[in-house]
C-alpha cells in the first residue's frame, strides 16, 4: 500500500508504487484523495488506485506493508496518516514529509516508530530527526551515528548519500559505495522507498529488505546509465533481477 497526498505531488508516490510493483510485490495498491486518485487512474495500469480513507485501506490485511511519505504533504491531515500507519503495526517504510512530520513533533515522536519499521532519511532529514547525534557525526562517523539513531528509534535506519549506510537497532550495519553519483537527482528516493516496501511485502524482514533495497536501487541506476531521472529506473528493475536470477 502506498499513500499518497494531494493532487499537485501524485507523481513521489506513482514512482513509489512503480517501484514496489517491479520488486515483486504480488498487488500494488496507491490510496489517494479523490482528485489525486484521478490523477493516479490515468497513469497507472499495473497499479490499483483507490480513494478510500487510508483506514479502511489498512482494515484489508493482505495489504502487509506500507510506503508512505513520498508526495505526502504536510498538513495535519498528512500527519494523521502517518500515525494511523504507524498504529498498524504493518512493516513500513516512511520516507520523505514522513520523516519531515515525525521530526516536527520531537523527539516522543519518534517512539512510535517500531521493529517492522524503515526509515529512509537524507542528510537534511537526519539533521531534524536525530539533532543530537547528528550535531557529533564529525566525531562519531556516520556508521556509528546511523547505528545510534537505529538504536533510539528502534528502526532501520537507512541514511542515504554516496556512502549509504543501512542499520539496525542490533548494531547491524551496511555501507553501500556502489550506487552511482547519477542518482542524486529528483525523485530517485521515492524509487528506493517502493523498491524496499515492495520487498518488505514478499516477506523480507526490515534490515534484509532495506539492504537488498538499495543494492537493487544502486543496480538500476548503473543499468540505465548516466543521465538518467527517477522515471528510468523502475524500467531498469526487470533487467537487473534477470541477471541476479541467471547468477544464482
């Protein structure tokens, strides 16, 4: 399930869905506003689209995992959603005005994330969710600092850059220096949010589905190429596991 906001920003959450259905979830399904919904029906084949309120949504349990963020909005509309994910207990992936959301409310905030949860921030993003640990990442690195902020926010974090790193509350960490410069351009973190959701619904737990995310992610981007923009890559996903498939 991706939830998607208003009608000026459809396009974050269609990439998102995109994204998830080319990772292999069975059924994409994006729940809108009605005219982002329309919008979202005149785009999408593959996808399901639905305007239903985002709980009735969430009362169908086959719909095991959530993106949501991408295109979210920032109003206390937005940020009712955010909490009625969160209190699904589903595996989630928040990224984006998520994140943007969950920082502006402080620090108890952020106790509302859970095990089954992904976040995804950039630098910015980390910045306001976690201002103590970032304000030492000159002293700690950002190994041990994605590694703390895992611990506070009982999460996966994935903190997006050149030099991704993926952690754990565990202590579990990854550091990704595959993925190519040429991703650093709009609308590429949306992809990664739905290719990670899209995993988190085939089984996957949060720290495997959140490394093989930005692995498949980083592949992508080195199959199509320099140049590229976010609407490139969600194509690019059926060669990458084709290849991954006939190395197995």
């Amino acid at each position: 399930l991706v939830v998607s906001g208003g009608p000026e920003t459809t396009g974050a959450s269609r990439l998102a869905a995109l994204a998830a259905a080319r990772a292999g979830a069975g059924l994409t399904t994006i729940v809108a506003p009605l005219e982002a919904a329309r919008i979202h029906a005149a785009r999408l084949d593959a996808v399901m689209v639905r305007s239903d309120l985002l709980e009735t949504a969430l009362a169908d349990e086959r719909r095991n995992a959530v993106v949501i963020g991408p295109g979210l909005g920032l109003d206390q509309t937005a940020a009712a959603k955010v909490n009625a994910v969160l209190a699904a207990h589903r595996a989630t992936v928040l990224d984006a005005d998520a994140l943007t959301l969950i920082a502006r409310t402080g620090a108890q905030a952020i106790q509302k994330t859970h095990e089954r949860c992904v976040l995804t921030p950039h630098g910015g993003e980390f910045e306001r969710l976690f201002p103590a640990i970032a304000a030492a990442l000159p002293r700690t690195g950002k190994l041990e600092a994605t590694r703390e902020a895992a611990r506070q926010a009982g999460a996966i974090i994935v903190f997006k850059g050149p030099d991704t790193v993926i952690a754990a509350p565990d202590g579990r960490a990854v550091i990704d220096v595959l993925s190519p410069p040429d991703l650093a351009t709009a609308g590429t973190g949306d992809v990664l949010a739905g290719l990670i959701g899209g995993l988190l619904a085939q089984g996957l737990e949060p720290f495997e589905a959140a490394c093989a995310g930005v692995a498949l992610h980083g592949a992508a981007a080195r199959h199509a190429g320099p140049g590229l923009i976010a609407d490139d890559l969600p194509p690019a996903i059926p060669a990458v596991l084709s290849a991954l498939s006939s190395q197995a």
